[in-house]
C-alpha cells in the first residue's frame, strides 16, 4: 500500500467518525473538503459552526496524517527485511561452503557396528587333528562302535565319550584338543570349536578338567561316571563289559 493511499484511507476513516459524531447537522449546515496531497483541508458552515469545530478538525487530521506517515515508515523497513531475508540464504550458502570443503577433507573417524567399537575382536583359535589310534584291536574295542554303544546326545557328551574311550582304553593320562576332533572324523561328525565344548564342559558339565598342557583335557571322576553309567539315556543301559588293555 503506497503513502497516499494509506492517507487516503486513514484519513477518510477518520472523517467519518468525525462526520457521525456531528449527525446533528444536515448537509447545508456543513461541508468538508480534503486535498490529501497538499495537506489542505477546508470546513464550510456556519460561523459558529466553523469557529467551535475547525481547531478540533485540523487536530484530528494532523493526528491522521502522523498516522498514515508512521505506517508508510513501518511498511517501507518491512520491504527492506523482507527483500534481506530473501538475500540471506545464498550468502550464507557461500559463506558455508568453504567450511563444508574443509570438513570433507578432515579425517572421519571409523565407525564399526556391535561391540566391536568397545572391545577387539578374539583372535579365532585354529586347532588342526591329531593322529591317534581309534581302530578296533585285540585288546581294545573301536571308537565307532563305543560311540554307537554309548549314543551321546549332543558336543559335550561327545567329547566326554571321546575323552573316556582314549582315557580308558588307550591308556592317556590327558587327551590333547587335536585329538577329540580326530574322534570326530572317525565317527564321521561334525567338528564343534572344541576349545568352547571343553571350556564350557569343564565350568557347566564338570565332566572334564583343564590338562597340564593349554589345549588338553582330562577325564573327572564326574565324567567317567556319566559316560559309563548314564549312557546311552534313553534306555538307562549301562557300558558293556570290553577288552582291556593289557602291559606286557
């Protein structure tokens, strides 16, 4: 809305609350006439008329123009933060764009998943087969059908066969971990992390016990009992009498 029209309307809102509070008079009593843009106004009517109501006409009319002035200036400053604002964003887009070039070419640091932000992950533990006598003999019953005697159910009654069946018939002290999974490739089985079913064997089962060597195990008294009286389960069979072995 340009000056004049602000003006304009102010000026003519206020004329005709002035013109109803003087309803009294009829129009050839009086007549006003308004020249907004030379700042002229003239009051017609009688003498008395005009002596009692001009001062208070041009006072409201001063005040109407004050008005209509300020509301130019507001408006005028609007424009200007307006027509700023719209400026804003691409300045700042080339104020920020260098810093964007500086951050892409800061290292990054490494973002890893799952516990691996905290801890290392354990080194994988390999452990080959180790040869061992596991075939049937004169002295001594073999491995496949002790296993298939005794039916273990799962890894850790597997390996307390295992470790029975070399403790007991081929006369060890302690059985290495290469060992237990050479039992699994003579009773064609999978191979479990056999370091976990002994660890676990030995602090959940109590069926095995830590050897003197770091990967070796030996047979508890726990363990010895379970494979000779509580297998095979299902039946509640207890081992059959075998060879033992004899020293020349």
């Amino acid at each position: 809305m340009s000056f004049a029209v602000s003006l304009a309307h102010r000026t003519s809102s206020l004329i005709k609350n002035f013109y109803m509070l003087y309803t009294d008079l009829t129009n050839s009593e009086a007549r006003f006439t308004i020249n907004v843009r030379e700042g002229m106004v003239e009051l017609e009517g009688k003498e008395s008329f005009v002596d009692k109501h001009l001062e208070k006409f041009e006072e409201i009319f001063k005040m109407a123009v004050k008005e209509a002035i300020t509301r130019g200036v507001e408006q005028s400053l609007e424009l200007k933060a307006q027509s700023a604002q719209a400026a804003l964003p691409a300045e700042l887009a080339e104020q920020k764009e260098p810093s964007s070039v500086i951050e892409q070419s800061l290292p990054q640091p490494h973002k890893s998943n799952g516990s691996a932000t905290k801890h290392s992950a354990r080194p994988a533990i390999i452990i080959h087969p180790i040869p061992v006598d596991l075939k049937a003999n004169e002295s001594k019953i073999g491995l496949r059908e002790f296993y298939a005697d005794k039916k273990p159910a799962n890894h850790y009654e597997k390996t307390a066969v295992f470790v029975y069946y070399l403790t007991k018939f081929n006369n060890q002290q302690e059985v290495k971990f290469g060992e237990i999974l050479s039992c699994y490739d003579e009773v064609n089985e999978k191979k479990p992390s056999i370091a976990d079913i002994v660890k676990n064997s030995i602090r959940y089962k109590g069926w095995l016990d830590q050897g003197s060597e770091k990967y070796s195990a030996l047979l508890t008294i726990s363990g010895e009992n379970f494979v000779k009286f509580d297998l095979p389960a299902q039946n509640g069979k207890t081992e059959q009498q075998h060879p033992t072995v004899t020293n020349n």
